[in-house]
C-alpha cells in the first residue's frame, strides 16, 4: 500500500473519482464531486443574491447596454426587442450575462431577443411556432462557437441562473439559442397563439401571463445541464430546422434565376429592337446602288430621245 502512495504523489497513478481511501492513512480521500442537490442549492443562493438587486428595469438596462444587435433587433429597436421578453426571462437572463462576464465571457450578450412572425426569421416554416415571437427565447453573441470551451460554459452558468440552452453547445446551428421553458416549438393548440399577430403581441401582460405558465424553475434548468436533451427530439428539431432553411434557400434561388431570366429576355427585346432601329435609319440613308442608278440613266436617255 506504501507502494501505490508513493505512484499517488508522483502523479503516477490517478485515483478513480469516487471515495478512495488509502490503508495507513483513512482519513485521506479523494474529494467527490459536488452533488445535483448541492450545486442546485449554490444555483438557488446566486440567483436570489442576483435577484435582490436586480428589477425588472435594471435587468432591462443592462442587457440592452450588453447586446450585441443583430438585424431583427435593430429592425424593431433593441430597447423594445428587449421589453417584450417575458420579464422573469428578463431578470434570469440578466443575472446569468452579469455572471458569464465575470467569468471571463466578457462580450456576453443577447445578438436576438424578441421577434414578430412578420419579420420570417427563424428555421421554423410557421414562424408562430418560434419562441422568440413570445419573448420566450434569445440567440447569444460572445459565447464561443458551438462546442467550445467558452459555449460549454455559458451553458453551465445560464443553467444555474434557471436559463436552458436546449440543442447542447455542440450543436453548430443552435448552441446559442436560450429560453427559460423546456418548450421546443409553440404548437397551433398552445394557448400562447391566442396571445399575439404576425405583428406582434395583442396584449403584452396576457402574452407575459400566459408566458408564465412554461416557465421552468430553477431546479429544472439546472437538471437540463446534466442530462443531455434526447438525441431523437434533438435530431428531429434539428433536421426541421435545416429543412426549413434549405427550403428558403431553394426558393431564394429559384427567385434569384427567375430574375436572371427575366433580366436576360428583356436585354434580348432591347438589343432585338436597337438592331431594328438601326438597320431601318441604315435603309434610309444609305445611297442608291449601282444598279438603280444605271436604270435612272436608262430611263433619262430614252426619255430625251422620245422628246
């Protein structure tokens, strides 16, 4: 047993991660780590501390003094796309920038918040189907690409902070995508359709109200960081989401050719009738040929012999 301390301190061999107590010394133990309930406890105790402090206006400030805008947002205002997200979202969403920039993330903030139907952003078809058009979700900036370090941990601290990011940071096409409900897609049936137009919301305390009801608690988001969401869902919304946006794309281009063919023939009309114009003023003032000339002549001798 001497022996295999000796291999422990020169890093020789790695003690396995659960409870190991070594023979001639039983107090010594390798650290197991924090469980679900403890680090769900130190999630509660941060979000409280960040939410004594934190009104709804505050949080409100500082996100818009955070955001990096993308075109929807600046489209509509950032002030206003950051006023229609659900104002717990708001809060939560506050708290957990505040933490990740303290954590090293320092260009942490929201690139799209709230967004209209109308605008036809989004991998959903039915754009009603987007939480974004509830003030149920965002898209980050300043988080790391998909699957790295920095995504990994921007996870982890918005989980903490009751935010869940539900494609996984490895996903390249919504790693940055974040909401404080496990909802994946607002369906017809939902009572949040009753809630808002393409436009934007019928009223926006009943859009908050109903809102509430999907909200997550604390627990639940942080459970969302320890078991990944189920490869089936994950696929399925996935590859809805990239049909969808290969549908837009093929119809783009099928818009794009029919132009270039519209372009094309009205040039071909255009040349066809310059060539018209100009082989008519052509005929006009070219000179007469030879031949006309010769008959001309012909004619004015026979007529000056019959005078």
């Amino acid at each position: 047993m001497k022996n295999v301390y000796a291999l422990l301190l020169a890093g020789l061999l790695v003690a396995p991660a659960h409870n190991l107590a070594l023979a001639d010394d039983a107090s010594s133990q390798v650290a197991a780590p924090p469980s679900l309930q403890e680090t769900e406890s130190k999630a509660e105790r941060d979000v409280r501390s960040c939410s004594a402090d934190m009104t709804i206006e505050r949080a409100r400030a500082y996100l818009v003094e955070t955001a990096r805008p993308g075109g929807t947002m600046i489209r509509q205002g950032p002030e206003l796309s950051i006023e229609r997200l659900h104002p717990e979202f708001a809060k939560r969403l506050a708290c957990a920038v505040r933490a990740a920039r303290e954590a090293g993330l320092n260009d942490a903030g929201i690139f799209s918040a709230y967004r209209p139907p109308v605008f036809g952003v989004g991998g959903f078809t039915d754009k009603f189907y987007s939480l974004h058009s509830y003030g149920l979700a965002v898209d980050m900036y300043g988080i790391g690409r998909a699957g790295s370090a920095e995504a990994r941990q921007w996870h982890e601290i918005a989980a903490r902070h009751g935010i869940i990011c539900p494609y996984g940071y490895r996903n390249r096409a919504e790693w940055n995508h974040c909401q404080p409900t496990r909802l994946v897609a607002v369906k017809a049936e939902s009572p949040l359709r009753g809630t808002i137009v393409a436009s934007g919301p019928i009223d926006l305390q009943r859009m908050f109200e109903t809102g509430t009801r999907f909200i997550a608690d604390i627990k639940s988001a942080l459970t969302s960081v320890f078991a990944d969401r189920p490869a089936a869902v994950v696929t399925a919304v996935t590859s809805r989401l990239n049909a969808a946006r290969q549908q837009a794309r093929t119809a783009q281009r099928s818009v794009q050719s029919a132009r270039l063919a519209s372009r094309i023939h009205s040039a071909r009309l255009v040349k066809g009738a310059r060539t018209t114009v100009r082989t008519s003023r052509s005929a006009q003032k070219a000179p007469p040929s030879r031949l006309k000339v010769a008959q001309a002549r012909k004619v004015a001798k026979v007529s000056s012999r019959g005078g």
